[in-house]
C-alpha cells in the first residue's frame, strides 16, 4: 500500500480556550493511499505544524509503501530522525503524532480490523472512565465513578480551603470507592504541593497531576516520596519513549500520562507502555477517552481507565468526528470497526 496524498488542515474551531489554543490546537491529518484507503489522524501544533506536516513530511511520505505496524514504525523513525534539527519534542512531534495515527487508521481499515487489533492479539473493549471538568454533580449524574478536577493555583491562601470544601463534596456524591483527582497544570511549587498533601489528605485523593513542569524532574522525585499515598501523574507534555526515558531515569512520577495525539501517536504509545512494564510505572494516557488513546489502552498494559473532558454542563463544543463512541453509565467500548472507527465530520468541515 502507498501513500499518494499527505495533507492537514487547522479546522475552524468556535469553542476553543482563548489561550495557546486559539491557534494551537488540534489538527486534522488525512493520508490517501494507492489501494482507495483514507486514513484520518489528530495531532497538536495547530497553524504551526501545518507546515511541517503539508512541507517537510509530505516530501518524505508520499511514495512510501507501508503494509505492517513494523512498517509504519519504521517511517515514524524516519520522520523523527529527519526532523531532529527542529524537533525532538514540541510542536514537529505533535505533528508527527497525528501522521502516525492517519497511517494506523489506514492500515486498520486496509486490514478490515480495528487498531486495537492491530497492536494487539487480546484486548479490552469496555473500559472505565472518569470525568474532567468542573462539574462534579454532573460527572455523578452522569455514572462516572472518578471525577478530575481543573485547578489553576493563583496562590490565594484560602486555595487549600476551598479545594478541600471541593473535595468534600465530591467523596460525598462518590462514595468512599471513588477516584478524587486534581490537575494544577503546572502551577504549584514543591512547598504548595507538600501542604496540599497534607490539608487534602483525608480525602484520600487518587493522585496530583502535574504539579510542576517537565522540567522539575528532581523535585517530583523529592515530592513523590514525600506526599504519603497520592499518586504523582504527569507526562501529558512529554514526547516520545526517549523523554519518558528521562521520566523513569528520575522515577520521579507513579503515573504517566502520555497524550497520543501528541507524544508521537500510536507507535511511540506502544514504546512507552513498553518502558513502563519495565519499571513498574502506570500508564494512563491523556484524554484517553478519545478513539486515539482508547485503542491503546484497549490493547497495551495501560491501566483500564480512559479520561473524558466534559467540559461545563451545557457548554458548547466543537464536534470534529463522527462515530466515536459515547461513554455510559462511567464505561466507554471500543467499537469493531476498520480503523480507529470515526470520520471527519461534525460540526466543522
């Protein structure tokens, strides 16, 4: 099978966060081949790695032949080696990410299975959920059985009151079972992220994400045998097995959390979980929930637990797929279809 067209475009988003998102967010990859196969992918980088991708990689992808999961890691490696001069991380392995999973989606419907097959001989196919977003009565209306949390810290001194008033609540609508998790998005130090610990500890919170940046690796590592029995997640901006190489040399988080559609997509996923079985780390992809780390987690030693952003109740969203699946009562299926199982529609052309 050969690829005969390489194309991405930036689609036009209406309810973006208004940050780097406005023009940074998800692209869309689409990869025809000689044998009528399209295969659709999303990567990150947004107007950014439209150049890479239309540029750079369309130059080295079309007329490439690929038939076999073994193949398609070897155009990934291809791809990675020859844009070490800009890459390596950031946006080109955003970019990289949604190449890859356009290549796997082509194969899969090549082959008539779904991707999960294609990694894997067993798989899951009804897997657990919990809810991002600040909603909490909602995520347990709706049947979740786990609730994250968005926390930006803005280091008010009343922060640890009211995420404990938070949390008290929320074990209340999820019983004593149920998984309490809080994602700061970088922005506390190792002294905030101690006191947390310990004011939020009756809570028996099922990890702290992100609490420092990528960088910080030696104090997570500190942090991590500090904290008493909250987990440290953290990895959704990492890229590639060789950053989470750097991630298990400081055995500085218990959880990681690679985001498929931009650590390098599904072939640098199954290297991760790869590494992780070595070292005894979990992995619980970013945004799991969405068809690209849900076909991973399907079929890898990936903890059985996909992420899904809500979003506010009501609050309006923009629809890029069609045929995804739908989570219920706190589970979510991989549906058997050729591919990741969805195309480009919904409310954006």
């Amino acid at each position: 099978m050969r690829i005969t067209t390489v194309e991405a475009i930036y689609p036009d988003y209406q309810h973006v966060a208004p940050s780097w998102r406005t023009d940074l967010w998800q692209i869309v990859v689409r990869i025809e081949t000689d044998r009528g196969h399209t295969g659709y992918g999303y990567g990150g980088g947004g107007l950014a790695s439209l150049q890479i991708v239309n540029g750079h990689f369309r130059e080295l992808l079309t007329g490439r032949s690929f038939d076999s999961p073994e193949e398609i890691a070897s155009i990934w490696d291809h791809l990675y080696a020859e844009s070490i001069p800009y890459g390596r991380k950031g946006i080109a392995i955003m970019a990289l990410s949604g190449v890859d999973l356009a290549l796997w989606d082509a194969l899969g419907k090549a082959e008539g299975v779904p991707v999960c097959a294609l990694i894997s001989g067993t798989r899951k196919s009804h897997i657990r959920c919990y809810a991002t977003g600040p909603d909490t009565e909602w995520h347990a209306e709706l049947g979740y059985t786990g609730t994250k949390r968005p926390h930006r810290s803005t280091g008010n001194r009343s922060e640890g009151d009211d995420l404990a008033e938070w949390a008290d609540n929320a074990r209340s609508l999820f019983g004593p079972e149920g998984l309490l998790m809080i994602d700061t998005y970088m922005s506390w130090d190792y002294e905030t992220t101690l006191a947390m610990a310990e004011r939020l500890e009756e809570f028996n919170f099922h990890w702290f994400e992100d609490v420092l940046t990528p960088d910080h690796m030696e104090e997570q590592s500190a942090l991590k045998d500090a904290i008493g029995d909250v987990n440290l997640a953290g990895g959704e901006h990492e890229f590639t097995v060789w950053g989470f190489r750097d991630l298990a040399r400081s055995n500085s988080l218990d959880i990681w959390q690679p985001d498929i559609t931009w650590c390098g997509g599904i072939t640098a996923g199954i290297r991760i979980v790869d590494l992780a079985r070595q070292h005894s780390v979990r992995v619980v992809p970013h945004r799991g929930g969405e068809v690209w780390g849900l076909h991973l987690i399907a079929a890898t030693d990936c903890e059985e637990l996909a992420e899904v952003v809500t979003g506010p109740r009501n609050g309006p969203t923009d629809i890029v797929w069609s045929g995804a699946p739908v989570p219920r009562d706190g589970f979510i299926d991989v549906l058997d279809r050729p591919g990741f199982g969805v195309e480009l529609g919904g409310d954006i052309p």
